[in-house]
C-alpha cells in the first residue's frame, strides 16, 4: 500500500511517463509497430502530463480534471486497441485507404459480420485495453486528493503545466502526430473519404465496364491446353546492375546462380519507374504512350479469369499505394496480405509469402495463374533482410565499396549500397524459393516468371540513393523465365531469346502467351516469348521522363 502512495505521488510527468509504458508493451509484444506506439505514447505523454499539471494547481476543479483524465485516457487506450486488432486481423493501419473506405462505408449489416469473423481479435484488445485502463485509472487517477498541493510554490508550477500545455498544442502542428490523435483521425479521415469516394466511384464504374467489355469474350484457351500452373513474380525497387547473375562483382545472387534451365533476359528495360506507373502498364493494356488505358481495358487478372484460369495475389506489400494496387488484388480469386507493417517503409520481411504462396501450388484447380509481389529492395533496405543475410552490410573493402570511394561517394552512401545489396541477397533466397518450389511440383506443365516493377539508383551515379527517373540503373530491370519439361516454349532459340530488347510496358500479352490464352487482347507480335515477337514494335524504348536516350 505503502508504494501504491508513493507512486500516487509521482510529479505529473513521471505519471505520463509511466503511461508510455503501454505502448511500448504492444510493441514489444509485435501488437503495434514502432511508429504507431511511439505516436501513441507522445501522444499519451504529453495529454496525460498536461492534465495532471492542471489537476494538481486547481484543486477545486479536481473533479473536472479527474473526468478529463479518464476521458483522455478511454479514448487514447482504445484507440490503441483499435490499431492493434486492425494489425492483427488484416495486417493493415488505420489510414490504409481499405480501412477507411470500409470504416465510413460499412452498413450495420457488415459490422455485425466483422464482430462475430474477428470475435478473437477484437476479444483480447478489449481485455488488453480494460485491463490497462483500470489499472491506470487505479494508480493515478483515482487517487484521494493529495493535501500537500498547496504548500508549494505556485509559481513553478504554473510554468510547468504552461510548457507542457503549449507543446500539447504544438506537436498537433506535425501532421502525422495530429492524424494518430483520434479526435482528429476520424473527421480528417471522413472529409479524405469523402474526396476519395468521388474519385473512387468513377474508377469503379470504369472499371465495372471493362467487364462488359465485348474483346474479353473472345478470350479463350487455345484447343488442346490442359493442366497448367504459371507464376508470375513481380519485384519492388531491383535492378539488374546489383545482381551477380548480370555480372556484379559482389555475389549478390547465388542461389539463383544455380537453378538449372533459368532464361535471364539480357536487355530488359522498366514500363515506368514507379510502382503504380509500372504494375498498370505491365499488367494491362495500359503502355508507355497510352498510360491511361488501364482505367478502361481490363487487366489480364480478368483476361485470365475470363479464359478460366483461377487467379491467386499475394503480396507483401502494404495497400498505401492507393487504388489500382488493391484493385488488382480485388479482382483475384483469391488475395492473400502478408505485410503486417501496413507500410512499405517498414514492413514484413518477404518470406512471409511463401506459406500462402505453397497454398495456392497445392490448390486442385486445373488452370492456375498465381502472382507474387514481394517487397523486393524496396527503401529502406535495412528492413528487407534479416541479419543472417546482413552480409554486405559491414564490407568496405572490396572491390565494389573501394570503387564507391575512388569516386568520392561518401561512407553513408557506400553503407546504403552495402544494405541493398544485402537485400538483394536475400531476394536471392526469396525468388530462388519461388521456383525451387515449382521445380519440386513436377507433373504438371509450369511456367514462372520474373520481372521487377523499376530499378533503383543506389549511389551508381551521385551522392544519391533512392528512385531517380533520370538513372540507367532505374529501368534496367532483371527478368527471368523458368519452364518444367511438360511446359513446351514456343520459341526454341534460347541464345537468340534472351537477347530481345524488350520494354516491359507489354508484359500483359507476354503472360496470356504463357497462359496460351488468345483472343482480341493477344497480339504474339508483343509477346517477347513468342516466336512471332517483332522487335519493331517494341521500339523505340521510351524511359517516360528520364531524359535518357535509351535504345
Ligand atoms: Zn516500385
């Protein structure tokens, strides 16, 4: 008892401090990540702390405070616990775009549905948040008034409780601190929805009439085709200057080094040098000239499924980068969320797509088109490997990194280089996987492809690692192409194939070749696969807003 009323004396904001300690425990226990607990527990501090200060100079609104410290700390807490079963039901955050489409367009009907699915879920948050409202409640805030208050100086304590008070107000100024206040998350989140759902509705109606698009009936299977598996993995941020296979210096890819009968596309260039600029243009009729076009063709997901292939997505990445990303995903026939960070800049490491990826290998449906869209080396690369794979990491006296300082890089730079290619070589591992797994699935006619949505510049050029449009090393992409013994290429002049210049912006008739899907969105002469593929059509090269003149 004795401590209890010691702790109950703490100066205000020992007290917030000691709030603090909620976050970190779900952190620690992977119930939040680092930037949502550490959010909330500024967030706690500084509000907590604040009415505490007031609580102690004015005792006769003891009341009062007591009521706004119960109040600020329901809200904070369950705010917490929001987050936390968010993260543990769907691996999402709460400003991901689907979350807030479903929170404000949710009927009561779907709700109810939610609570029972997430029972669990939301069962152990709830107990996490009273357990830890009612122990704080008891410590600090239903403490018996302390009689000792007013013997102290005044003064001191009004400058305290002034500071505390004006930095409350003044980190509301930093807009990622203001949107984790959730008296703010959710009206500036309803007028954001509001924008959006304009926005969305248009892209959806768009799209809903490419599926009443009169060229997709004519997408079929060719006669004779039976049983078959094509996997398509698509990269983040990997360019093929970095990779041993491509003649790196660095053994950045051995495992890959290794697979027998793997075609490496020599001359491979981006679609675009973003996410969303690359994945619309490689995965519909979307082009470099006509980028736009995806809005209202559909996307080969559909093409396939039209043709009767069951279509897999799954994918490390976060849902931040907003609509046609999860669209795609939405499309599928079956879409599985691995990334429990919700946010590419951190984020879950990639290996975490293989379970479901071995799940949908071993679905019994005859046609299969499985797609995988890992993280890759997506910044921060740091958070891409884990530290078995952490090789590159400390070396700075190879050839690469004396290289680097020859050309008066500095040690940061050659340290961000020194983590790429760590991530590189555990992509290594990832996508070496990825087809080893196909390779042990032998009876059955398979094909897998892979191809990164852009490069990355990583100090190649400057003192500058990052997405750099106007970098070689943006649009030099690796591509690969593994096929089993039943699965019969159409070209057979693999030397000469893996030559083609190619631009990936055509990736889609690329993929329904592999699928031997033809029809009105086919066209062989655009397939680089395909013994009719005509390197005319494919040129030039146009690297949208690089400046480069890339044959
Ligand atoms: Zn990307």
């Amino acid at each position: 008892m004795n401590s209890i009323a010691r702790l109950r004396k703490l100066p205000p904001a020992l007290k917030g401090l000691i709030f603090t300690f909620m976050p970190l425990a779900y952190y620690l226990f992977d119930k939040l990540n680092y930037s949502q607990a550490g959010l909330s527990a500024v967030l706690g501090f500084f509000t907590l702390t604040t009415l505490f200060y007031w609580r102690d100079i004015l005792p006769n609104k003891r009341a009062l405070f007591s009521g706004l410290l119960l109040s600020f700390l329901i809200i904070i807490l369950l705010n917490i616990g929001f987050q936390s079963t968010l993260r543990d039901a769907f691996g999402v955050q709460q400003e991901d775009v689907i979350v807030v489409q479903s929170i404000f367009s949710t009927d009561m009907a779907e709700s109810s549905e939610f609570f029972i699915q997430y029972a669990r879920y939301i069962s152990l948050n709830l107990a996490l948040f009273l357990g830890s409202l009612v122990l704080f409640w008891f410590l600090f805030v239903a403490e018996p008034p302390s009689l000792s208050v007013e013997d102290k100086p005044k003064i001191k304590r009004y400058w305290a409780a002034g500071i505390v008070t004006i930095v409350l107000l003044a980190i509301h100024f930093n807009p990622t601190l203001r949107k984790s206040n959730p008296l703010f998350y959710f009206p500036e989140n309803y007028l954001r929805w509001q924008a959006d759902l304009e926005e969305a509705k248009q892209l959806y109606a768009h799209l809903a009439a490419t599926n009443s698009d009169e060229t997709l009936n004519s997408m079929v299977v060719s006669e004779g085709v039976g049983r078959r598996t094509v996997v398509v993995v698509i990269g983040e941020s990997d360019t093929r200057n970095d990779w041993s296979l491509y003649g790196y210096e660095r053994e950045t890819t051995p495992l890959l080094e290794k697979v027998d009968g793997l075609i490496v596309f020599e001359d491979v260039i981006a679609a675009d040098a973003s996410t969303i600029g690359s994945i619309t243009r490689m995965l519909t009729p979307a082009t470099v000239e006509q980028g736009e076009l995806w809005k209202e063709k559909p996307s080969v997901v559909v093409m396939a499924q039209r043709a009767g292939y069951k279509v897999y997505w799954v994918t490390n990445q976060g849902t931040e980068g907003r609509g046609i990303v999860s669209i795609l995903a939405g499309q599928a026939d079956r879409a599985v969320f691995t990334n429990r960070g919700g946010s590419r800049l951190e984020g879950t490491l990639d290996e975490a797509v293989l379970d479901p990826y071995r799940a949908a290998l071993n679905d019994p449906a005859e046609k299969k088109l499985i797609f995988v869209h890992i993280l890759g080396s997506h910044p921060s690369y740091n958070y891409r490997y884990p530290r078995t794979h952490a090789v590159f990491e400390k070396l700075y006296d190879d050839a690469v990194a004396e290289r680097l300082a020859s050309q008066g890089r500095s040690m940061w730079e050659i340290t961000f280089r020194n983590m790429y290619d760590s991530a590189i070589y555990y992509q290594d591992y990832i996508l070496s996987q990825l087809v080893n797994e196909l390779i042990d699935h032998p009876n059955e006619p398979a094909a897998w492809l892979y191809i990164s949505d852009h490069g990355q510049d990583v100090a190649h050029n400057s003192d500058f690692s990052g997405h750099n449009r106007r970098a070689k090393e943006m649009w030099e992409v690796p591509m690969l192409l593994w096929s089993n013994d039943h699965y019969e290429l159409p070209v057979s002049d693999i030397a000469a194939l893996k030559k083609r210049p190619y631009q990936a912006d055509d990736l889609e008739h690329a993929i329904l070749g592999l699928l031997d899907i033809e029809g009105g969105y086919y066209d062989s002469g655009l397939d680089i696969f395909s013994a009719d593929y005509d390197l005319g059509r494919n040129f030039p090269r146009h690297l949208r807003g690089s400046g480069l003149d890339y044959r």
